[in-house]
C-alpha cells in the first residue's frame, strides 16, 4: 500500500521518492501534482485509486483504507466478519 505521484509530462505513477520520472525525466518536486493510492484488497487484487492534488486527503484515505481491512470491513468485495455471518442466521 502506497501513495503515488502522477508525472506531469508522461502520466506515469511514480514513488514520493522519485525527484523525477524514472520514464520521461520530468521533475517530480512540482506544487501541482496528482496523487494515487495503490492498495491490494482481501482477495489480493490491486487497486489504484486517483486521488487528486491533495497528499493530505492521499493519506487520510489510505489510512481509512488500512483500518478497514484491519477490522475486516468492506473495501470492494463483501468480506463477511464472523459476527456478520451470525447475524445472517
């Protein structure tokens, strides 16, 4: 799980680590970048979210998203706790 930086020049996702696009060389410390979320679900499929230009709502939905799986709750398939499957019955 991860927040991604958009390049500007060739719309690649790129690690906050990146100073420039490993693909393009276009520099990645602009103010006016775009931000991703890259997270896997409880199936294990990938997910990339875009976000937008705010790193700190990036992070606030990463952080929802890490609690959710922590309690077991949906993220984009059902995924049934043990007191959910009690309730069915």
């Amino acid at each position: 799980m991860a927040i991604l930086v958009e390049c500007p020049g060739c719309r690649r996702r790129n690690s906050l680590k990146s100073k420039a696009c490993p693909k393009c060389g276009h520099s990645l410390q602009s103010k006016r970048l775009i931000y991703w979320i890259d997270y896997r679900d409880e199936e294990g499929r990938r997910h990339m979210k875009k976000i937008g230009p705010s790193f700190r709502v990036a992070q606030e939905i990463l952080y929802d998203i890490l609690a959710k799986r922590a309690k077991g709750e949906y993220l984009g398939c059902l995924l049934y706790t043990s007191d959910a499957a009690d309730e069915l019955d």
